[in-house]
C-alpha cells in the first residue's frame, strides 16, 4: 500500500482498541509517519488522557493547538471547551462561560447520555469539515468506551427528534459512516483477551454503526527469531565456553521466548480467521516504555509495514 494513499484515504484516522495496548504510541508514531510523507497532521487528544505529549517531550496538551514537531500539531479536546466555542459561534459566548461556571454542563451532560460524546465529535467533525489538515487522528478512548463514544450520535438521532442536538448528531454520523472522511485503526497486541475484544469492537463498529475499518495495528509482536534450543551445542559452535548456571539460564530463557512467540503466532492465526482485515505489525521494543527518542525508528517501522501490506 502506498502511504501516502494510506494516509490520506480518510480525512480522519480515529486509533481505538483495548486499554494499553499502543493506541497513543502508535498515534504518536503514525503521525510522525505521516508528516515524513510531507503530510500536515493533526492529533487529537480527547479530555487529556494518555500520554501523547510526554511522546513529543511536552507535559501537557491544550485545546487550542501547537505544534509537536515539523508537520505534527496536536491539541486536547474536552466537551466544555468544545461548547463554549459551539455557542460563541452561535452568538452566545458570555452565556456559555457562564453556563460552565455554574456546572450547568456538567448537569446537562448527565441527564443526556451522549451530550459530552457528541460535542467532542461534532469538534472532529468541524476540523475535518476546515480542512484542518490533511490527516487528522484521533486517539480515542479504550474500546468498551470507545464503541460508547462513536456510538453516541445514533443514539441521540433517536432520542432529540429535531433542533442542533438533532443536526449535530446527523452531521458527525455523514463523518463516521463516510469511508472518504473517516475510518478506525483497531489496535491489538497478539494475545487472545485482547484479539477477543478487538473482534468484538470491529463487528460493533461496522455492524452498528457503519464505520469503516483499516487495517488492524497489532503491536508487540516478538521477532520471529528463536534462541538455540540446544544451548551446548551453539556455544560449542561458537567457541564459548559456558559455565553450568549461564547455560541454564540461557536454556530457560530460550524455553520461554520460544514459547511466547508460538503463543503471538498461534493468537495471529487467529485473528487472520476472525477478522478479514489487512494486519499492520509493531514489533515489541526491548524497552519499559517508550520516550521520545524512540520514535522517530517507530515512523519507519510503520511506513514500512503500510508499504508492504
Ligand atoms: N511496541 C512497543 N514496545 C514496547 N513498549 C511499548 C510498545 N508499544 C507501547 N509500549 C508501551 O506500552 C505502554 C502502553 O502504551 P500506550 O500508552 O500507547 O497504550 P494505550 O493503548 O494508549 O493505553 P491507554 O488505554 O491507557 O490509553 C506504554 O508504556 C508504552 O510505552
Ligand atoms: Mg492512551
């Protein structure tokens, strides 16, 4: 696949999957992709979860947006900020601020499931509609809250008959179900509680609400590549000598990578059954968590994969 084409075949790109599987890394790593390409990118953050400015070395995002690096904006989006701006456009600025400082959103918010959800997607629906950027992506929340999220214009459309609820709720719907605006990137890692979550949000996603899927993001997946099993003979070969507690320690240690490899490969399997989609993979880093500096390595390796897909 060309990138490029990738990149741009929706306006917006929405990385959802289970909780701690990638989604902000690989948003963050997508769009530094991205902006290689020469593409202009904008990340969305939503209510300042995550960790995607500690990516970029930043402490924190804001609603309004700065640049992350060369090509990359990013901002927060929270449902006030997007109401207040919704109604100063409308003409109704100081009442807004007023109606967040007595808490009234809050308490509209409450008594109207969805309220919160549809004013940060009517907000992603207005920067697409701007032509904010070329790529636009959104780390979203984890799955079971994510599929309550892109969920919620259906179910406002069904529940306020006409008025701006009515029409924000159509508008951010013609977003999601348009492939040519908008699809989701199901992230994984290769273990079968998450693979069964993933398969579960796909047939949500697309079935319920006529979402387009890309391909499937599946990180941390081991390298292919296994310790000898027969420890001996491979130091033998080598010419090293070990003495008896290394050499164990390396036989346990092979034992186990094997093991762990076979289990991804026999959990990748089985997404390839479960779900028809083109597989992008992000190989483990031997790292406690990635910084900043790792990644630029994890554009490439993306770019890579979404050329060879
Ligand atoms: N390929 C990888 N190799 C090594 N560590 C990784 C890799 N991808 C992500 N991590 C680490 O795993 C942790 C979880 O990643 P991340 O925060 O991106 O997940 P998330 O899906 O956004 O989580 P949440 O649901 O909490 O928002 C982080 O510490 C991150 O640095
Ligand atoms: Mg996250």
């Amino acid at each position: 696949m060309d990138p490029s084409a990738f990149f741009t075949s929706s306006a917006v790109h929405i990385v959802a999957g289970k909780g701690g599987v990638g989604k902000t890394t690989l948003t963050a790593g997508l769009g530094l992709a991205a902006a290689s390409l020469g593409l202009d990118v904008l990340l969305v953050e939503i209510e300042g979860r995550g960790g995607l400015p500690g990516l970029f070395g930043r402490n924190r995002l804001h609603y309004r947006e700065e640049t992350l690096a060369q090509g990359v904006r990013a901002r927060s989006l929270s449902a006030e900020e997007a109401l207040v701006e919704y109604l100063a456009d409308h003409g109704f600025g100081p009442l807004a601020r007023r109606m967040i400082d007595t808490g009234l959103v809050e308490v509209v918010s409450r008594g109207a499931p969805g309220m919160k959800d549809i004013l940060l997607l009517g907000k992603i629906k207005q920067l697409e509609r701007a032509g904010a950027a070329d790529v636009i992506l959104v780390d979203a929340p984890a799955s079971g809250h994510a599929v309550t999220f892109l969920r919620s214009p259906r179910g406002l459309l069904d529940a306020v008959a006409s008025g701006p609820i009515n029409s924000q709720a159509r508008e951010v719907l013609e977003l999601l179900t348009d492939a040519a605006r908008c699809q989701v990137l199901l992230v994984t890692t290769a273990e079968e509680t998450p693979i069964n979550e993933l398969v579960e949000t796909a047939f949500s996603l697309e079935d319920e609400i006529g979402l387009h899927l890309g391909p499937v993001l599946v990180n941390g997946v081991l390298p292919d590549r296994h310790l000898p099993a027969d420890v001996r003979r491979a130091a033998k070969r080598a010419g090293v000598v070990l003495d008896v507690g290394v050499r164990r320690a390396l036989e346990t240690a092979s034992a186990y990578v094997r093991r762990r490899v076979d289990a991804q490969q026999s959990q990748l399997s089985r997404l390839d059954e479960l779900l028809p989609l083109t597989r992008l993979t992000v190989a483990q880093r031997p790292t406690a968590g990635l910084a900043h500096a790792h990644l630029p390595a994890l554009a490439d390796e993306l770019l890579a994969a979404i050329r060879a897909a």
